[in-house]
C-alpha cells in the first residue's frame, strides 16, 4: 500500500472520537463518499489497512442505487403533540435507513437522510476524503478531541493541531491541520515524516485525556490496548499502553496489524456546553418557526407551500399573499426558534433563509430554485447561494434558537430541511 496512504489510515483511527458517545466527547467523524454517493457522520470503529473502512453513523446523507434496495416503506411515528412521517429504506444487505427522502430517478437511485443506523463498510476505493467536526460550533475542538496531532515534516518542522480533513487513497492528497495560533495549514502528504499525538494539556495524563483507547489488533490474533502517540507512514505504529501508574510503549509494522479499532476512553469526562434556554416550549412540527420578539412575546410566523411554475417548473410560487403580515425590524438583533428534524447536526446545514422575489404575472412570492440547491440536496450550499448568515444555539431536542440581524429590506423566506417544501415567512420594517 502507498505510504502515504498508511498515513491517512492511521491518523483516521487515531485522532477521531466514539459515535455512541459522541454528546460526551463533542466531535464527528466525517465520511465523504465520491462521486457525491453520500456524506456520513459518526464514528470510524474500525480500520483494515489497505482494504476498508468501517463507521458507526449517527447521521447520512446517501444515494442509494435502485440494484441496492429491496424496498422502500412510510410510517407514521405519533408522538404527544405530533405526527411525524418517516420513510424507511431498506437495503438488499438487511441495513435499513430511517429518515426523510429528499430526492428519487426512478429505477435509478434513491436519496435519503436518515439518523442511526447499523454499522456501514466502504472499500477505500469508494472514499473520497474523511474529517471530523464538533457537534456544534460553540465546542472546542482541542477540548472534545483530548489529544493534539503532531506533524513532523521531512524538513524537520513541527506543527501540532487537530487534523479536520484528509483525502483518501490519493497519492498526491494533502492533510489539513486545525492550530490553536496558526490557523488552518495544509500540507501534502508527501512532505509528511510522522505523524505523533500529546495531550491537549501537557501536565495531564494522555489516558485522562483522550476521548478514547485505541486497540491494535494484529494478524496473530494479540490485541493492545491504549493510545497511537506515533505513525511512520509505511513502516510502523507506536502505541502506549498502561498499567496501572506504569505506562509503556510498544510499536508494530503494518505489515503485522490486521485492524486497528476503537473504544470509549472509561477515565475522560468531557463537558458539552449547556443548552441555551427559551422562554417558550418547542414548535409542534418541523419548519415551524417563531419570533421570539421580546422576553414575553412570541409571534409564529406564517407558513406557505408552493406550486411549480406552468411555464417554468424551476420557478416556485408560493401559494399565499404576496406580502407578509409579520414584520421583523431591520438593523436590529433578531432571535427566531425554529424546529428541526434533529438539532444533533448543525442549524447551516438544515436552516436556510433568503429573500423572496415577486412574481408580478400572479402577483405572488416566487423562488427560483435554481439559486438555492439545499431545495433538492440538503446541506449543499456554498458561497454563492444567497443566504443570510446567523448565529445558533441548541433548545430543547429537535430545535434552535437563531439571531442575526436585517440590513436589506425585503421579503424573506425560511426552509428546513424535511418540512414538506414548506416555508416560513416574513417581511421587514424601518
């Protein structure tokens, strides 16, 4: 295998968090599929070198190709105050994945959004790159992590940080390094000597640190235990073990390992920031949305469905009044809790809020949907897709409390992912 993909592989086993225990360690694994197949997070359990990668998702985007499915079902799951409709995909293998579909070619492929789900495999072949990421912004990376990655370069410098993206079976890939002074570096994986890993705090046990053990298992069936503090990318792995108060290292040639596996670090408390609090309960459904206007006023804001343009399908019309009754003021904070599908992945990627045009041949708010991808691919905006930016913080167990500030006026709209295409909206004031 290229060395400098036995790089990647360590690294990816050795700097991530537990899945399962994701709310007490505060960070994601990330997967990204090729050929935009899917992005998955959670936790990589488990490493064979040179063949595959397994992770524990918490939550998937995925397109699934018509030959891998054997069937596609709709439940409805009641709860006190609400109906909730969840599509359940299931696979030829036995997975089932349980969410929302977002997208289907029929007899082609099937996208879906989905929650937990059982173990996934894909062949390195398959990986396009991998990364980690907070549970929410508000977390210290260094903190949830426990442990700092070392770079030493074969010109002999040393940058230590959190390493957050990495290509995958890519011999001419690159890693990039999250610092606590220096920003975010890349560097090619050719310029990479070793990779090491200390404690986020140098005067505290590593083993009260990290947010997990490592386990090396070699070809010979002996298992150790503790935590990967060295890799020479396509020779061996370093890994230091502890007994009792004594703690010792012991290093291995990849050419001996058969996997390297994970589990939660028993010793490691970490923290997660407390939810903010809110003077009102949750909205009722997904994509409901009301203005918190001032310590004791609520105002939910009006919701609207679309019909598809007769002339142009692209072109969505919102079947309402043209202007809104609802008024938020301009130049001024502005604080919204909106309901989600889930608040355990972040509000960019489900709340998104734009202007609206007029259609003036129907005198109706209109929405060209080719400005705004996350209508048909959740999660896929960039820099050019004209949202407004704002702030968040996580309410109760499904919502998010949002603040910004208006400076255009206008006409505005609110979608979440999973609402049905249904929007919030809202209109501005001097």
């Amino acid at each position: 295998m290229n060395k400098q993909i036995k790089i990647v592989l360590a690294v990816l086993l050795s700097s991530l968090s537990i899945a399962l225990g994701a709310q007490d360690t505060g960070i994601f694994d990330v997967v990204t599929l090729k050929d935009g197949n899917g992005v998955l997070k959670g936790i990589i359990s488990e490493l064979a070198p040179g063949n595959s990668i397994t992770i524990i998702p918490s939550e998937v985007l995925l397109k699934v190709e018509q030959k891998q499915i054997a069937e596609i079902l709709r439940k409805s799951i009641i709860q006190v105050n609400d109906t909730t409709e969840v599509d359940i995909l299931t696979l030829l293998n036995g997975t089932q994945l349980e969410g929302t579909i977002i997208e289907r070619a029929p007899g082609q492929w099937t996208v879906i959004r989905a929650g937990k789900t059982t173990p996934l495999t894909y062949p390195y072949t398959q990986i396009s790159k991998t990364g980690k990421e907070t549970v929410t912004p508000d977390i210290d990376i260094f903190k949830a992590s426990g442990t700092i990655d070392i770079l030493t370069l074969k010109n002999s410098s040393v940058v230590r940080g959190i390493i957050i993206e990495q290509e995958v079976g890519i011999a001419g890939g690159s890693v990039k390094i999250k610092t606590k002074d220096s920003g975010t570096l890349i560097y090619p994986l050719s310029e990479i000597k070793t990779v090491g890993r200390e404690g986020n705090d140098t005067n505290i046990n590593i083993f009260l640190q990290s947010a997990f053990i490592d386990v090396v298992q070699l070809k010979s069936g002996e298992t150790f235990k503790g935590i990967i503090v060295k890799q020479t990318p396509g020779e061996d792995v370093e890994i230091e073990t502890e007994n009792g108060d004594l703690t010792s290292n012991k290093k291995f040639a990849y050419t001996n390992i058969a996997k390297l596996l994970k589990e939660i670090n028993p010793k490691r408390e970490f923290e997660t920031p407390a939810i903010a609090s809110t003077p009102v309960n949750e909205p009722e459904h997904i994509g409901d949305c009301i203005w918190l206007k001032d310590e004791n006023t609520s105002i939910p804001l009006e919701k609207q469905t679309y019909v598809l343009g007769t002339r142009t399908p692209t072109l969505w019309l919102l079947d309402g009044n043209p202007v809104s009754d609802i008024k938020l003021p301009l130049r001024t904070d502005i604080k919204l809790l909106i309901r989600t599908n889930t608040n355990e992945s972040p509000a960019t990627e489900q709340v998104y809020i734009f202007k609206t045009e007029l259609n003036r041949g129907v005198q109706r708010r209109s929405i060209d949907s080719t400005k705004y991808p996350f209508l048909t691919w959740p999660t896929q905006a960039n820099a050019n897709t004209p949202t407004l930016d704002y702030q968040y913080t996580k309410v109760g167990e499904q919502s998010f409390e949002l603040t910004f500030r208006l400076n255009d006026p206008g006409e505005y709209a609110i979608y979440v992912t999973g609402s049905d295409k249904s929007f919030s909206l809202f209109g501005t004031v001097e």
